[in-house]
C-alpha cells in the first residue's frame, strides 16, 4: 500500500488493525442499512481488518490525496488486486 500526499509519500504514517480471531455480532432490526434476514437476528461471524491513515492537518488550500493498493491473492487461481484512488481536495478556513 502507499500512500501519497501533494506528492510526498506518507506511507509510513499508516496504521493496520486487523482481528486475529473471528468475532461475532448480531444486527438489530431498525439497523442503518436496513439489513434483512438473515443478517438481521441472526448470529454473524466475521474478522475485520482496517487501514488508518495519520498525518498533520493539511493547510489552506488545495490538496492531492493518491492511495494505491497491491493486494497478493490468497489463491493462485485468483486475480491481483490493483486499486488506485486519488482524490482532490480543497482546505479553507
């Protein structure tokens, strides 16, 4: 993974959480997304694995935010994963 921004790699301010067992969670029937059954009730299990970017804040004006990920499959059959997002951002007061 890296991370870009206005140019200046910033990929060692990145922070990865990940589970290291599954957890389980029940979603409730009024739920945001408005899951159905049978999420909804149910008893889901699941792991998680998140990716937090740390940086200063940025300063007034314009700003470019370039992330590109890489991914190995996990299964010799599967494709690699190739994503690059880049977002252009304006600061004001």
């Amino acid at each position: 993974m890296q991370v870009k921004v206005d140019g200046k790699d910033v990929s060692s301010n990145i922070v990865r959480q990940s589970t290291s067992q599954p957890f389980k969670f029940i979603v409730p029937s009024d739920n945001a997304f408005e899951f159905q059954a049978p999420i909804v009730g149910g008893n889901n299990t699941s792991m998680a694995e998140d990716y937090y970017l740390l940086f200063n804040p940025l300063p007034v004006g314009d700003h470019t935010i370039e992330v590109e990920i890489i991914r190995q499959p996990l299964q010799a059959n599967q494709p690699v994963e190739h994503d690059v997002a880049k977002w252009n951002i304006r600061v004001v007061q």
